[in-house]
C-alpha cells in the first residue's frame, strides 16, 4: 500500500466519531450539558475519573473526548465538546413505573449517579433534560401527557415514519429539568428497530443542546443592539458636524471617529466569534428538527413549529447585530474617508499657497541678485581701474605715452566689459551645475 496522511485515520473515524447507541424502550434518559470553558473542559475528565475509580474502573489513556460505559445501575455517556462537556445517564425503567406513570414522573436516570458527584460536575450547567421512552401500547398516552406536561405549551407531532409520539412542553421545572416524553410503536409496521429508537434520542438531546448554545449569542446580541443604537446617533452627529466643520474643528472631530472606530473594533471582535458559532449550533439545530421528520398531531402545534416561534427571531437578533456592526463599520469607514480628503484638499490648497509664496520670493530674489550683479560689476570695474591707474602711472615715468587718466578712461568700457563678461560665465556655469546634478 503506498505511504499514509498522518492524519489519514483521524479524519477518517470522524463519520465514526460519537455515534448513537442502541436503545429499547422503556428507557429512562437523563442529558445534563455543562458549559465550560479550557479549565473546566480538562476538570470534567478528572471528575469522570472519580465516578470510575469508584466502580474499580479506569478512564482510557490518550486525549479521548467520548465515552461510553455501563456502570451497572446505569450506563453513561459523556461527550467532551470545545465549548461544552454533556453527560448523559441512561437506565431501563421496571414495569411498575410503567403502571404508575400516568400518576407523575418517573425516577430520573441521573439521580442514580452519586449526588455529591453530580452536584460538583465542572462548569455551569447551560440545559439539562429528563426523557422517557415508553412503549405506546402499554400506557395510556393522553392521560401521561396530560400528568407531566403543561397543558398551554405542550408539543406533539408523530417521527419516524409516523412510528412514534413525541411530546414536550419546553418547560424547566424546579430541579432545572426540561421533559420529553418518546411513546414507542412496538406492532409492525410501526416497530421502531433499537438502533432507529438511538438515533431518535440522540437527535432530540442534540436539539434541546444546540438550542441552549446558539441562544449564548443573543446576551450579546442585545447589548451591542443598544450600543449600536448608540453608535449610529453619534456617527450621524459627527457626519453632520464634518460638513459644517472648520479647518481647526477637523483634528477634534478625527480623533473623534478614530475613537468610535476603536470601540466598534473591539465589540466586533468580542462578539464575532460567539455570532459565529451561534449561527453554527442554530444551523444544527435545524438540520436535527429535519433529520427527525415531525408530522403534527391534530390539535397541537410541532416541537419544530415551538422552536421556530421564538429561536428563529432570536437567530435573526443576532445576525442582525452583527450585520449592523459590519455596516456602522463601513460607515465609519466612509466618513473617515471624507474627513481625510477634506484634510488632504486643504493641505494641498495650503501646499500650493506656499509655493506661490516661495516662487515670489525666488523672483525677488532674482531680481536683488540681479541688482547685486550690476553693483559687483562696478565694484569690480572701480578696483581694477584703480589697479591700472597706479600701473600706468608707473609706467609714464618709463617712458608711457599718455597719461594715466588717458589711460584709464580708454580702459573703462574694456574693464567694464570684462568684469561684466567674467561673471555672467561663472553665473552660467554654477546654473549648469544645479541644473545637471
């Protein structure tokens, strides 16, 4: 065979990964989830390990996040999720609680497990149902649902295949336990197989779970919803006021918006993930509420229309606040953008101002250097004359033909021209230097 993905396994046991079990009615179901966080995620697997301890037994080595395992008075499962630990107890019921059940609530599973033990599970206890799965034929339905559930909120639709009943009422009762109640077809053809009774049970358990996470989002939903609120008053405030600004007004009102930018940042960055994963866990609800195939009992509403009714809003609360965050995001985007502009105009307009400035003191400056061109001319000129004057002085007494004052006026205009001549050419030649770095 050729050489394997080191990960080639893992990713292949995922479709294996927490798979349902196979259960027989009657059946007594306790499902408790447990909200945790990094610390309390790894304390659940040392508190797993006491209850084994207790029953001689011993946790599996490696980082394994599900386990299965019969404890004699009940079977357990716990499943170690990244934002959540759930345990779920599971016991058979006896055929006397069976004849007593149109009476009140049986025993929940759970309370076979140690109560001091329960009592300290790690983390905060985000949902927890009691279920029943009894077989249809041996109780009177109506008169148990009619004994445990709230009348004005109870829920009843048909599954599989019209197989079963199902009936809750999404009440928490004073233990914080939620009620279902599954009434199992036995005769064909409505026998439900053990292994589709599983998955039912474990879908209705996923449904209660991913309900209670994805509802974690909208706490944060409604605040940022009044933030928000607030938030787009200031920025149409601040928009307002950068089209009446002031050049001085600008730095003030700037760092005003820097500071709503920061803000919003900071929200967005607390509350996308927790959105996200909303969105995530509603997702999965829906996607249970379809797996289960719910077919409404006449005169009562569906577990799927209950939920809809209130988690869908709740789902588009928090949508919404995020939607708003990314769009008061673009705004302040788009505000900042003009201010920006606006400052960077005025710069430019004061930019081009300056070099006005600049180019009428160069022109000045030319003409000054002109100026001072003429007079260094006949400075210059006014030496050198000076100098031939006491030469040609000089050279009268060695026999010179003219005069010195002859002398020097026939010089003037040659000195003049000289002068003048020389420093035009080193004029040119500093130009051609500057010109021709």
């Amino acid at each position: 065979m050729p050489a394997a993905h080191p990960l080639r396994a893992t990713l292949h046991q995922e479709v294996h990964a927490r798979p349902p079990e196979s259960l027989e009615a009657p059946l007594a179901i306790s499902h408790i989830v447990m909200w945790v966080d990094a610390a309390t995620r790894a304390q659940s697997r040392v508190h797993l390990q006491s209850l084994l301890e207790a029953t001689g037994r011993k946790l599996p080595e490696g980082t394994t996040s599900f386990l299965r395992i019969d404890l004699g008075e009940f079977r357990l499962r716990w499943e170690q999720h990244t934002e959540f630990v759930a345990w779920t107890f599971m016991r058979p019921m006896r055929a006397d609680e069976l004849l007593t059940l149109s009476q009140g609530a049986p025993q929940p599973a759970a309370t076979l497990a140690p109560s001091a033990w329960r009592q300290d599970l790690p983390g905060q206890c985000l949902t927890q149902v009691d279920l029943w799965a009894v077989p249809r034929a041996e109780v009177d339905g109506a008169a148990v649902v009619r004994q445990i559930f709230d009348e004005s909120t109870v829920t009843g639709s048909t599954v599989i295949s019209n197989s079963c009943d199902l009936h809750t009422d999404m009440q928490m009762r004073a233990d914080g336990s939620i009620r279902t109640l599954v009434l199992v077809g036995e005769s064909a053809p409505g026998k439900v197989s053990p292994r589709r009774l599983g998955r039912l049970v474990q879908r209705l358990l996923d449904i209660e779970t991913y309900r209670m996470a994805a509802l974690m989002g909208l706490p944060a939903a409604r605040e940022s919803g009044a933030w928000l609120a607030e938030g787009e008053a200031e920025l149409a405030t601040l928009a307002h006021a950068v089209r009446q600004a002031a050049r001085e007004d600008e730095a003030e009102l700037l760092d005003s918006l820097t500071r709503l930018a920061a803000e919003l940042e900071g929200r967005y960055a607390a509350t996308h993930t927790r959105f996200s994963a909303s969105a995530a866990y509603f997702n999965l609800v829906e996607q249970r509420l379809a797996d289960i195939a719910e077919t409404r009992i006449l005169g009562m509403q569906s577990l799927h229309d209950f939920m809809q009714r209130r988690l869908a809003p709740a789902m588009a609360t928090c949508s919404s606040a995020e939607q708003r965050q990314a769009a008061l995001s673009q705004r302040i985007e788009r505000v900042s953008g003009l201010l920006r502009t606006r400052v960077e105009v005025e710069q430019q307009q004061s930019s081009r101002e300056l070099l006005a400035t600049m180019n009428r003191r160069q022109d000045l400056q030319l003409k000054l250097q002109s100026t001072v061109e003429g007079l260094s001319v006949a400075a210059i000129s006014y030496y050198v004359l000076g100098l031939l004057g006491y030469l040609a002085k000089g050279a009268q007494k060695l026999g010179w033909p003219f005069t010195p004052e002859a002398t020097i006026a026939v010089a003037v205009p040659v000195v003049v021209l000289v002068v003048w001549w020389s420093l035009r050419s080193v004029h040119h030649s500093i130009v051609g230097r500057d010109d021709n770095p």
